[in-house]
C-alpha cells in the first residue's frame, strides 16, 4: 500500500509556527472550564457551610422523671426488720397446761400467754406460808414470856431493896430477861426469813405463768399444753425453749447493705424513698437513721438503718424492698426533676442554661439546677425529658446555630 504524501506534508508543522494556537483549540478550553466549574462548586460549598454555621456538636436525650426514684443518688435493696423482737419462754422449767394464744394476736405487756403446771409450785408455797406461820407463832410465845420475865425482874428489884431476898435473884431474872430478848430477836429475823421464803415461793408460782414481755403480735406459737419447756437448752431434743415470738411493730424499720465503694451518697437523715417488692406501686417515705460503723470484710457492704416515716399494716418484718437515697440535702425538687450529664448544663454568672436541638438547630433554655453529683445534675425546673441537649458545646455555638448532631448515649 502507498503512502499518501501529500497528506503527511499536511500534517508537518512550519518553521516559526506558534504552538500556542493549538492550546486554544475548543477541545483545550472545555476541559479548562470542567475544572474551573468544580473548583467553584468546592469553594461555594465551603462558603455555604460558613454563611450557614453548622457546627458538628454531640448531643444526649433527657430522661424523662420516674416518679420518686428520680433525684436517687443510689439504689439499694433489703428488708424489713423489727428492733423489739423476743422469743419468749418460761422462767422455770416445767409442763405447759394452757396456752392462750394464736399466730397473729395482738397481745399487751403483761399478758398472760401460756401456764405451767403449777403443782409443785403450790406446793412449795404451802410448804413456805405454814413456815412463816410457825415463825410467827414461836415469835409470839417469846414475847409472852419476855414480858413475864420483865415483871418478875420488876418484883424482885422490889424485893432486894426491902432485903427481902438475895441479890443473886435478881441477878438470875436480869440474865433471863436479856435472854429471852435475844431469843426474841432470833424469832424476828426467822420470821423475816420464813416471810421472804414465801415471797419466793409465790414468785416462782406466778413464774409459772409466762407474760407479754412489750405490747406487740404474736408471729410463731413454738409450745403446745403437755410439751415440756426451759428457759435453757436441754439434751434429747423433748424440752422446748420458747412459747411464743412477738414482734414489736412499732419498731419496724429498714436494713440494707450498701457497698463501701458508695457509702460516701449516704448521710443520716438522708431522705428515702422506698417500693416493697409485694407492693411495687407503693412509695413509701423515710430517712436514714444511722450508718453503722463497721464494715463486712466478705461481702464489702456497709449496713444502714432506714425509718419509715408511715407504718402500715401492709409491711411485715422480713419482707423485701428496694431503697433510694435521695440528694443528701433532702429536697424535694430534686427528686422530682430529671437528671443530665453536668457537661450539658452551661454557666453564665448566675444563670444557668442548656442548648435545647430542635430541628436541627440550638436554642438558649434556661434552667433550674441542683449541685453536680458524680457527674449528673438534677433538674429542678426547666425540662420534663425527652429534649435533646447539647454537651461539651462549642464556644462559637449561637442562638439558632444550625448543627450536625452526633448523638451520644447517657
């Protein structure tokens, strides 16, 4: 095949001919303008950002309040226990013959819940009056004769200074007078003995019936009439130690554990609020009465006692509950309001506000707050949860910013 060349002497370019005509060929000058055109878009872009100011932000939900738990600053179980409670039992041993109660009585200090044989014990008692009364008896018949004797020393005295009769005579009435006066003397003291053996006898008669330490319920009847009982544990396992257990319910109140990692939330007087796992609607109030001072090494827990500020029927001791602390300044506010991350919450002198996002810009919403507390605050007024908050906020944040939200988890 032949080469055309008149078309390649075409296609030479010419001594002196400027390339730069070539550069601006309508292919060259498209391409120029594609590019430019971008580079304006990427800076429109910039520009519109910054007229616009969107600000990247992260931001976090406010919960909304959960009745009385919110304003806790921690959460606790245990029970219900009752600081007068006493297992009652005889103070002599002996057979039971009648018992005067059921679980559930209400009973009064100083009742009568159960009797003992008595057999013995009147016996003993029998056995105690007739010794007083022979006491008696001998003390009587002394004084007669003492008071003989004091006549008859009388006469003699008479006697001895007419020299009727010797002296030795009177001497002996004296001797017998002085004697009887101690024999009178012994039979005083037998007879404080013999009356102080009765006093002991009729004690331990009425010792026979066991009585009602303090006012209270019956929760256990641990005797049945013809069971033996003692106030002291015996061998073989037929001798019981108790009749009854009463619980004092007005001394009713709440323990629970708290572990030492967190016993620095707790004050005494502290408010709280506490649910019954049998009544979780329920709320009942009380206040910490005491943190006691000793820690348990094996489970790292520090026991406080609560005071229920209602008794009610409806709590029985051993029942379990769950317990929250309130702020340690007892405010009712606070524990009613919500609670937020304390970066959330911005100062300004002596107000206090948050940046509330609300489609898709920040608006200044002033608040009122309780003291931070491990990281939250507690809300008094301003917001009732849900709202989205800003935290950490930008310096450059302005009312009616627009943001770029990067929600973040409470």
């Amino acid at each position: 095949m032949s080469l055309d060349k008149a078309a390649l002497e075409s296609l030479r370019l010419e001594h002196g001919t400027d390339p730069g005509r070539y550069r601006d060929s309508p292919a060259r000058k498209y391409r120029w303008w594609i590019a430019g055109g971008l580079a304006a878009l990427v800076l429109a872009a910039f520009a519109w950002r910054a007229i616009s100011g969107a600000v990247p932000v992260q931001t976090v939900t406010v919960e909304a309040a959960d009745g009385g738990a919110d304003g806790a600053v921690l959460n606790a179980s245990g029970y219900v226990v009752a600081r007068r409670l006493a297992t009652v039992s005889s103070k002599v041993t002996g057979r039971v013959t009648e018992v005067l109660f059921e679980e559930g009585a209400q009973v009064r200090e100083g009742q009568v819940l159960a009797r003992l044989d008595p057999a013995t014990g009147r016996a003993e008692y029998d056995v105690a009056d007739k010794g007083l009364d022979a006491a008696r008896r001998n003390l009587d018949e002394i004084e007669v004769r003492l008071a003989d004797a004091r006549r008859t020393l009388a006469r003699n005295r008479s006697l001895v200074e007419r020299k009727l009769i010797a002296q030795s005579v009177v001497d002996a009435s004296e001797a017998e007078v002085a004697a009887l006066q101690a024999r009178l003397a012994a039979a005083n003291a037998e007879v404080g003995v013999s009356r102080s053996q009765l006093a002991l006898s009729r004690q331990s008669l009425n010792d026979l019936e066991v009585r009602a330490p303090f006012t209270g319920v019956v929760i256990s009847k641990d005797a049945q009439p013809g069971e033996t009982v003692s106030p002291m544990s015996a061998g073989g396992g037929f001798t019981r130690t108790g009749i009854a257990t009463i619980v004092d319910m007005d001394s009713r109140e709440i323990e629970v554990d708290v572990n030492e990692a967190y016993i620095n939330r707790v004050r005494e007087g502290q408010k709280v609020e506490s649910v019954l796992d049998a009544y979780p609607d329920w709320k009942i109030p009380g206040h910490v009465i005491s943190i006691v001072p000793t820690a348990d090494r094996q489970k790292a827990t520090v026991r406080v006692r609560i005071a229920l500020d209602q008794l009610d029927p409806r709590i029985f001791p051993d029942m379990g509950i769950k317990v929250s602390f309130r702020e340690p300044d007892g405010s009712t506010q606070a524990a009613g309001g919500p609670r937020i991350p304390a970066n959330a919450l911005v100062k300004e002198g002596d107000a206090r506000f948050v940046w509330l996002v609300r489609d898709g810009k920040v608006e200044k919403h002033a608040v009122t707050a309780a003291g931070a507390q491990d990281g939250q605050v507690t809300v008094l007024d301003g917001l009732a949860g849900g709202e989205v908050l800003v935290v950490d906020a930008p310096r450059r944040l302005r009312d009616g910013s627009t943001v770029e939200l990067k929600v973040k988890e409470q």
